[in-house]
C-alpha cells in the first residue's frame, strides 16, 4: 500500500511541476498604480484550464500526502 501512494506521489509532484511550469508569466511593474489594470482580464480569465487543473492537481497531492501520513503512521 505504501509503495501505491509513493508511486503516486511522484506523479502528481512531476505533474505539478510540468503544470506549474506551463503557467504564462505576467510582467510585475512596481511603477504602475492599480488604475493601468483596469479593462484588463482577471486572472482567471486567461488560460482558465490550465489555472484550474493546477489548482486541482495541488489539492490531490495535498489531500494523498495526508492520506499518505495518515496510513505510514498507522
């Protein structure tokens, strides 16, 4: 069972890395005030599959690293 939650932790880390790093760059102006981003699309807005998939791969590695602790301390 161990061996289950290893084998699939090391593919959703690679698959967080590769995810993580598909996500666009955005360019941080500190000169700029918040008034230039007006009309401008929200975060989620742009590459919306991309930011979600990530969000939910992150969320199952969290939760199978629990799970994970949960049952080597058992």
């Amino acid at each position: 069972m161990e061996m289950v939650f290893a084998i699939g932790i090391s593919i959703l880390s690679l698959a967080l890395v590769v995810l993580i790093t598909l996500q666009p760059r955005q360019q941080q102006s500190l000169s700029t005030d918040a008034t230039s981003n007006l009309g401008k699309p929200s975060y989620w807005r742009s590459h919306r599959g991309l930011k979600l998939a990530t969000l939910v791969v992150s969320v199952v590695f969290l939760v199978s690293l629990f799970l994970y602790m949960m049952v080597v301390q058992a």
